[in-house]
C-alpha cells in the first residue's frame, strides 16, 4: 500500500496569459490532496468503493495508462481542497494519484517526471493547460514561469510550440486571504472560453500580453518587498481578467470588499466563480469582509514540499 500526497495553491499573477506561454507565479498551499493506492482482489479497479470511470475519475484513470498499470487497484482518496474552487484540486489529485502508482510499482519518480506527466495529463483531459498548477503541487513552496530563463530554474516544458522555464521563486512573506465564492467553477470552460475569445481577436492577444507585462512587474516588486506595488498590479490583474470574461459578480464583489483593508486583490486560478485572494496587514478584517458578503474565507501558510509519500495517513470516513 502506497499513499502520496500533494499540495493545492493559489496563483499570485498570470492565470489564462500562462496557458499562452506567458509568465506566471504561484504558490503551494498547506490544505493536500491524498492517495492511496493498493491491489484490490475483485476484477475491477475502484476509486473510494466506486468503480473506476472517466466521468468521476478522468486525472487518475488517465495517470493509469500513463503508467501502464494494468493490475486492478484500490484507490482512496482524501482532500483537503475545495473542487472547482481555483485551488488546484485537479493538479493535486493527478499529481497525487501519479506519485502513489510509482510508489505502487516500486518506482521512485523524480519531481521532474512527475510535473511533465502531470502536465501531460492536465492538457489531456483539460483540452489545454499550462504548467503552473502541476509543477506548483509537484515542487511546492513559490514557483514561477517564465519564456526566459532566471535564477533557481528547474526544468523546460514545451508543448505544441509554447514553452516554459519553471523555477523555484521564494516564498514571499505575506498575509493572503483566499475568499471562496461559493460557486463551483470547473477549468476547461474557461480555459477554452478564453482560447476562443484569443484565436478571433487580437485585442484578447493584446489583454494577454498586457498580463505578461504584469506578472514580470509583479516579480520584480515581490522581490523588491514593495507591497504596495504588488497589490496595484494585483488589481491591475484582476481588471484584465476581467476584460477576458472570466471573472464573476460574486468575485468582483468579493475583491471590492478586500480592497478597503488590502494592498490590492484579484481572482486566482481560473475564475467564473472559485476563488480570490488579497494581501493584507489585516486579515481578520479582510475575512470579516468576505463573510459579511457571502464568500469563505480562509488564510494559509505555504505548503513548502510538493509532492511526498505519507507512512501513515488515516482516512476518516
Ligand atoms: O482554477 P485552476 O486551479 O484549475 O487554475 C487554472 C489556471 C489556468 O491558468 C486558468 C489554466 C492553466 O492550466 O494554467
């Protein structure tokens, strides 16, 4: 019996843009994602006493064949993260689901193979994705991208003609504040709602270059320790995400609110509903916020390690 876990995260600048090659940065969250996997006796596969299918289980039916697995298995899974929420659920359970049929196969996989199949996976089953949340949930702590190579890099992924350079960024020392809309978002519709709006229009390439331009300002203000520039293009990110169609009232309403007691707040991950975040000296005030508006707010502290095998994990139900 092999259990691995891995971690969820929140996209600090650059969601949608990434999927087109541009920058982003994000960082791992302490709420993970657990499986197990063992040998099951009955003749079929089954996911949490389910039989395994591609509706309820696409990410680990798809790690499966990855890996060419072709015993039955017993699988379980356990999250903490919120599906549908902007938090990398999906990343996390591929990401977790591969690392335990590795482990299962007797294999210790490294995290670079573990992000590209990841990767692999995601794009499979999303139609398109870009890295971020699966070398996120692989590697933990802050991970940037990038089309140039900077310091602390840690490998190449390329994909029909877009690429990226992933790189352990440092973990900034800041106060986030995650306020879940409360409605359930799934990825593919937005990514592909934005991939539409992008192929017919060059204003929508230009909104997404434009967001580029933002990450890399971000960067360099995370790094300068400048908080009060990082929250303006925080805003400035959510406005033009917002311009791309993928915000949702309840995400405009909740950034509003966090803004009077933060240094700026945007969407993270893929929007529609999900989930936003703010940085704030006060979070207790921001949380307040969010909740008198309907939203669930809740803080964080960074999950440093990616993906890691458990020796004992207790499922409660
Ligand atoms: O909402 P999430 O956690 O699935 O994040 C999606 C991030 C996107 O940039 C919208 C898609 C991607 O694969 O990069």
């Amino acid at each position: 019996m092999v259990t691995c876990s891995a971690p969820g995260k929140v996209i600090l600048f650059g969601e949608h843009a990434v999927v087109y090659g541009k920058p982003a940065i994000a960082v791992a969250v302490d709420r993970r994602l657990y499986c197990t996997v063992e040998k099951n006796n009955s003749d079929i596969t089954e996911v949490n006493g389910y039989p395994i299918n591609e509706t309820h289980h696409g990410y680990i039916l798809e790690a499966m064949k990855a890996l060419g697995v072709e015993e039955t298995l017993s699988i379980k899974t356990s999250s903490h993260l919120q599906s549908g929420a902007g938090l990398g659920s999906s990343a996390a359970v591929t990401i977790a689901a591969l690392g335990a049929l590795h482990g299962f196969m007797g294999e210790t996989p490294s995290e670079e193979l573990i992000a590209r199949q990841g990767f692999d996976i995601e794009c499979g089953v999303q139609g398109s994705a870009s890295p971020i949340d699966t070398s996120t949930s692989t590697h933990g702590g802050a991970v940037i991208l990038s089309n140039r190579k900077i310091k602390n890099f840690l490998w190449h992924i390329e994909k029909e003609g877009t690429f990226w350079n992933i790189h352990e960024g440092f973990v900034p020392n800041l106060n986030i504040v995650v306020g879940y809309t409360g409605v359930h978002a799934a990825t593919p519709p937005l990514v592909g709602k934005v991939s539409n709006f992008y192929n017919r229009n060059t204003f929508a390439r230009d909104i997404v270059d434009e967001i580029g331009e933002v990450v890399e300002a971000g960067r360099s203000a995370l790094e300068r320790g400048d908080l009060v520039q990082v929250g303006n293009l925080m805003d400035r990110n959510h406005k033009l995400l917002k311009i791309l169609g993928v915000s949702h009232p309840k995400l405009d309403s909740l950034v509003k609110v966090s803004r009077k007691y933060s240094y700026g707040a945007k969407l993270t991950g893929a929007g529609g509903g999900g989930s936003m975040i703010a940085i704030t000296d006060d979070p207790d005030k921001v949380s307040e916020a969010i909740s008198k508006r309907g939203g669930i707010p809740f803080t964080f502290e960074p999950a440093e390690t990616g993906f890691r095998y458990e020796k004992s994990f207790k499922y409660t139900q």
